[in-house]
C-alpha cells in the first residue's frame, strides 16, 4: 500500500539531500543560464570576428599567365570592386569593415611556388600557358592554411567573372544576341513554406536533441546521489530500515529524480529560448526576416512539455538502474557513460532528413522523443503517433521501476562486494584464486571482444579468406581467456571442463540434428520477409569459402565450435549463473548469441540453437556435448554446400532454395521427433 504522507516525507529527504550537493546545483542553474547563453553568444561574436578578419585581409598573389595580364587585370578589378561596394552608405553597418585586399606579388620574386606557399610569403600562385589555342590555368594553394584557401577562392571568383566577360564579348563579336544565347530560359523558385515552418524545420533538428542531453544530464547526479551516493556515504543501510517499504522508498528516489530533470529540461528550454529569441532580434535588425506567429507553436509546446514528463520519467528510471549498481560516485560515473554515449547516438536520429515517425519508430526509446518533437515543430500532427510515444516511454519507465524493485530487494546486488565488482583492474596480487569471473568483467570483455571482431576480425576475413576467418576465431578464443588467466579464474569451473556420461553427447547429437531442419525452415521463411539482409549473408559467406571442403569443415565448423562455445556457454554463461536465476541466464547468453552474429535472418534460428545448447550445457555439467553439437550443426552446413548433389539424391529438400507444403511438414515432424528422443536423453545424464 502507497502512503501519500510517507511518500512526500520521503521525497521532502531525497530533495534536501540531492540540492545540498553542488554539483547537482551548478548543473541545474548555472549551465542552462550562464553557460549555453556565453557559449551562443561568444560563438557568435567568434564566428562573425572570423569571417570579418577573412573579408578584410590582405592576400598576397602570384600571377605567372601568357595572357597578356588579362587574368591580372579581372582580379585587381575584382578586389576593387568590392572595396567600392562596402564603402558605399550602409554597407559597412551591414558587413561590419571593409572588404579584402590583394597584394600582387612578382611572380620573378618567387623561385619555387610549392616553397612559398608552405612559408606562407604568398597566399596563392596562378600560372596559365597557351594549349590547344586557348588559355589554361593552374592555381596552386594549401587548403591547410586558412588564409590560402579563402584566396584560391577569391581566385577561382575572379575566373569565373573573366570567363562570363569573354563568353560574352564573343557572343558579341559574332553578331548574335548576348541575352537570347546566354539566358534562353527564366526561372524563380518561391518557398511556399511559411515562416514558422522554416524556423521550426531548423528547430525541430537542434532542439530534440539538446532536450534528451539536458534530461540525461539533469538526471544523471541526483540518480547517482540517491543510489551510489547513498551507498557510499554508508546511510542506505539506515535508510532500509526506516519502517517504509522498499516500494514506497523507491518510488520516492524516482520522484526525486524525475522532478529534477523536468526542472533542468525546463529551465534549458527557457534559457534556449532566450537565446532563439535574441538570434532572431538580432536577424531582424540586419535583414529583412519576415515575423513569426509563435501562437502556432503553442500545440508543438504543449506537446514537448508532455513529451519531456514522458522521457524524464523513463530516462530517470533507467538511469537510477544503472547506478544502483556502483558502489561509489566515481563507480557510477563509470557505469553513466555508456548509457550517455548511446543515448547521444541514438539521440542524432533527429538530424537525418526524410526520416518519418512510423509506428516501429513510435516505440524505440529516445528516437520516438526525437521524432515526435521534431514532427510538432513543422506541424505534421498525428494524434496517434503521439499517444504510442507517451504511452510507450511511461511503460518503458514502468518496467525499468519494477527492475529497480528487484534490485532493491535483492541484498546480493545491494551489499555484495565481489559478484558485481570489476575485478580486472585490480592489481593481481590482490585477486583470490577460484570461482568464475565477475558479471562487469565480463561484460567488459565481451564487449571489447565483439569489437575486435567487427573491426580487427572483418579486414582478416576480407584480406585472408577462411584464414582470416580462423584469426577471428582465435580472438573469441584469447582474449576471454586472458581474462580469466588474469584474474586467477578456475579454468575447469568457468568453462565448464567436466566429464559426462555418453547420454549427454547422444542426446546433445539427435536435439542439434533435429533443430537444423527446422532452423532451416525459420532461416527460409525470414529470407523471403528480409532478403536484403539474407543477400549479404550469401555474399558475405561466399567470399571466404576455399576449394577444400576439408579446410572448410576445420574452419567453419571446428573452429567456431571450440571458441564460441568456451565464450558464450563457458565464460558468459557460467558467470551469469553466479547473478541470476538458470532460466534468465540462459536466455540472455542466446540472446548475445543471436545478436553476435548480427544478421536479421540469422537472430532467431541462432538464438533458438544457442537456448539448445545453453539447455545441454546446463544439464549435463558440461561443456563438451554443447561443442559436438555445435560443430555437426556447422559441418551439416558445409556438407550441404560442397556437396550439393549427393545431398539432394537422399534430402532434396535442404538444397531447394523454398520449401514445399509436404516438405515442411516431413522437415518439421522428422525435427520435432529427433529433438524429442534427444530431449529424453538429456534427462536421463547425470551431471
């Protein structure tokens, strides 16, 4: 049962508690104030001071042309027709100083161009020689040197305006109508977007995404101080025994820290808008910009504000879940920045163009907010849009609550000083020998392993072929395993090196030989929904298979068969067993299975044989049966593809590219048969 009164006492404490800390204090008030209007305005005063300093320089430049000082000419006319042009009345209000001027440096004086343009005594150098009967010139300059590229393009303007006078004059001397062969046609283009629509199309690419970092940031250190916080000021022990109850304590915290990431959203959107406010008076003053009528944004506005409550409510929850896990405020800094990281990419969602908010879009978290404010703001209202959006984020934040229950109800995750801890960075010496490694480190590795493969792995497959594909089977192999040697990890207990009876392999070999076909079945069915993704499985594989189906068997089969294993039913899943319960650690382990092998057609049938193989290891103890049954479900694979005729004359079916009605029933009930008796099987080993 809720008690209003113990709940607004409980937020009356957490509220005392977060704004006595500075730190929340400067990040509410003093960087949406003061910061973001001195880092907008002294950009603007950098900007203009830039682009002022580069129109009233003086450039030096070398002319080495046979044309009769033609081109020399146009350039020196060139510089002095801007100098009249921003003297004349309000022109010099309007650009603020003069314009540039050029200095033209005897092309005898300069002896090696590339030399002088390093030591920057010219700016620019243009040589042009007769060929072909017509004048061809050259212009040399150092993009790396500012001063260097503006006058290669003063330069490159000066030709342009020489070319148009002497395609002109020909014209002329040929006795035809300049205007009739130059401008045969007339065109304008008129912008029938209002005003309002143009301000909020630049809008709605800027402001979604400062929202969700404002929100992050808001949220970011009271979650930290009513967790970790807690934690390390030794006060949440206390506080557990206050006579409340953990619900009522936790949906006081999650109050807390929601309030306060509305409040700094809030006081960003007004200092933001103080800053739009002014950018525009000043656009004003300088230019012709036609009035807006902010009336129409009202119903974007309103929609924003419910938009933050939404997204404050879950970004707050998720945030509080992740730092219920450190121990300390540098710990939870820690643990913050890759959730900061990622919602700062996911967040860049609203600056990719023609990106429409559709119902799959409606549900992914920080993108829908982005979308939805980026909508509003060039009015394309879509009432039910809106509602998936709110309801969505409210419910994501829901469940992320319920999580924080749990973690609150668990003294393991609350007290512990070693399951959760990162233990690879400590000094070696410290580490006890025995047990599994921890879940952070692991997920560390992890981690760090999936990118060696993305990266290190890819240009070996493409540059060695099947070798390559072996070298990406070694990091899968080395790196979790330095780990384990580091951390003076049991070897035999992380990975899971124990002996089983013979039921265990042959219920291991007749569940995998029953899977495939139906694998095959779902891989079939989800390459006619997404064959894009399956093509570039097709080419991807294609281009690393050898002559030898030998080799191929040793690599593709073998290979990923002792590797992956000791990996994701060795190393991933035995230390999740030490966390969660055996079914959540099953399903987690295949699920990084699934997504390991990043392929939409290839998540779900990989996904189901990593719950197979998760299920043998857990119930033979073992995992030499996950590796046999891992190797013949590839080495069917490779068989299938080297020998694709003599598979066919005895199973027709798995060399057809779709499957018929009778095959898909015969595949299916042969499979469920074969799983079946190697589902009993399994029951009767013993660990």
């Amino acid at each position: 049962m809720m008690n209003a009164k113990i709940i607004r006492t409980l937020v009356k404490k957490e509220m005392l508690d977060v704004f006595r800390d500075k730190k929340t204090v400067i990040m509410m008030l003093v960087v949406p104030i003061i910061l973001y209007p001195l880092i907008f305005v002294g950009a603007m005063q950098l900007m203009n001071f830039i682009a002022s300093s580069m129109e009233t320089q003086n450039y030096r430049i070398a002319v080495d042309a046979e044309d009769g000082d033609a081109f020399l000419q146009k350039l020196l006319e060139k510089a002095e027709t801007e100098r009249e042009t921003a003297e004349e009345p309000g022109a010099v209000e309007a650009k603020g100083e003069s314009a540039y001027e050029i200095t033209i440096v005897d092309d005898a004086a300069v002896s090696d161009y590339e030399t002088a343009l390093n030591e920057e005594t010219i700016d620019a150098y243009v040589s042009g020689r007769v060929q072909d009967g017509r004048m061809q010139y050259d212009v040399y300059y150092l993009d790396s040197v500012t001063n260097s590229g503006y006058a290669a393009g003063i330069v490159m303007d000066a030709f342009d305006d020489l070319r148009d006078e002497m395609t002109r004059q020909r014209i002329a001397a040929a006795g035809l109508d300049v205007h009739e062969i130059l401008d045969p046609i007339g065109y304008e283009k008129e912008n029938l977007a209002s005003s309002e629509q143009s301000l909020g199309s630049i809008m709605g690419a800027v402001l979604p995404f400062m929202l969700i970092i404002s929100l992050l940031m808001g949220t970011m250190y009271p979650a930290i101080d009513t967790t970790a916080g807690e934690r390390e000021r030794g006060t949440l022990e206390t506080i557990l025994t206050l006579p409340v109850t953990n619900r009522q304590l936790i949906v006081s915290k999650f109050i807390t820290v929601a309030v306060i990431g509305m409040i700094s959203a809030l006081l960003n959107i007004l200092s933001m808008g103080g800053i739009a406010f002014y950018m525009y008076e000043i656009l004003e003053m300088q230019t012709d910009i036609g009035s807006f009528d902010m009336t129409k944004f009202v119903p974007a506005i309103l929609v924003c504000m419910l938009a933050i409550f939404a997204f404050s409510m879950f970004i707050s929850a998720v945030t509080m879940c992740v730092t219920s896990f450190a121990k300390s405020y540098k710990e939870a800094n820690n643990y913050i920045t890759p959730l900061m990281l990622v919602v700062m990419f996911v967040g860049y969602i609203g600056f990719i163009p023609n990106l429409e908010l559709t119902q799959a879009m409606a549900m992914l978290p920080v993108a829908n907010i982005c979308l939805l404010i980026k909508n509003m703001l060039v009015f394309k209202v879509d009432y039910g849009m809106i509602a998936v959006v709110l309801i969505s984020n409210v419910a994501y934040a829901v469940v992320a609550i319920l999580f924080l229950s749990k973690i609150y109800d668990s003294e393991a995750i609350l007290f512990s000083e070693q399951k959760g801890s990162l233990q690879l960075f400590e000094k070696r010496s410290n580490l006890r020998k025995g047990g599994v490694p921890t879940v952070s480190d692991v997920w560390l590795v992890v981690a760090v392993t999936i990118l060696l493969v993305l990266y290190v792995g890819s240009l070996l497959q493409v540059k060695y072929g099947l070798a390559g594909l072996f070298g990406t089977q070694l990091i899968l192999l080395l790196v979790p395993l330095a780990l384990v040697l580091y951390t003076k990890k049991d070897v035999r207990q992380t990975y899971g090196f124990t002996g089983t009876g013979a039921a265990g392999f042959l219920g291991g070999s007749l569940l995998i030989t029953g899977l495939y076909p139906i694998n095959s079945m779902l891989a079939s069915g989800l390459t006619q929904l997404f064959p894009g993704s399956a093509g570039n499985v097709e080419t991807v594989f294609s281009g690393i298979l050898g002559d030898s189906a030998l080799v191929s068997l040793l690599v593709i089969a073998l290979a990923p068969a002792i590797c992956e294993e000791m990996l994701f039913r060795g190393l991933i899943l035995h230390a999740l067993k030490t966390r969660y319960k055996i079914a959540s650690a099953i399903f987690i382990t295949a699920a990084l299975f699934g997504f390991y092998h990043m392929s939409l057609v290839k998540f779900i049938p990989t996904g189901l044989l990593g719950l197979a193989l998760c299920y043998v290891v857990w119930r033979t103890g073992s995992i030499y049966p996950a590796i046999l049954m891992h190797f013949l479900n590839n080495a069917y694979s490779v068989i299938i593809i080297y020998y694709p005729e003599q598979v066919g004359r005895i199973f027709p079916a798995f060399v057809q590219e779709t499957f018929t009605l009778s095959d898909g029933l015969l595949l299916l009930g042969a499979g469920l048969l074969l799983t079946g008796i190697g589902g009993y099987a399994l029951k009767k080993c013993r660990k």
